[in-house]
C-alpha cells in the first residue's frame, strides 16, 4: 500500500485529511527527507488543490523518491473509498 503525505499545515490538516495520511507540510519536508525515504513508495501526496503537493513531487524526485501528484486531498480521499 502506498504512503498518502499531506504538504497541507497542521491547521488545515486537523480540519479534515485523508484516513491513515501522514501530515508533514511542505516547508518541513527537507528536515523529513530521510523518513521519507524509508516509506512505502510510491508515495501519494496532496494538499488543497494540488499545487502545494506540485512542488512537493518535484521536490522529492529531486532527491530519488519515488511520489505522484494526487491532487486536492478530497480528491484522493474519494478514491481511496
């Protein structure tokens, strides 16, 4: 099963996420590089409307993780089910 990581802040993650995602918002993702890498890949990422977790792809493929865009988290919460 595939790692779902939400780039959202904690505030906005507290008010709704996707069952069993991790929440670490895109500012922190340096200091977590080395977590993520021992997660399950490939890992999902979203945020609000899929431009935080844009950035976030582009970064983690820069350090050889295996990640897609997912987009808004209420869009991949509608898949997941």
């Amino acid at each position: 099963m595939s790692t779902i990581i939400d780039v959202r802040t904690p505030q906005e993650y507290m008010g709704g996420h996707v069952a069993g995602s991790i929440n670490i918002p895109l500012n922190e993702l340096p200091v977590y590089i080395d977590k993520i890498k021992s997660m399950a890949q490939p890992i999902i990422l979203c945020c609000a409307s899929g431009m935080r977790s844009g950035q976030a792809k582009m970064f983690l493929n820069q350090h050889g993780i295996e990640c897609v865009n997912g987009g808004s988290w209420l869009d991949v919460n509608a898949k997941m089910k």
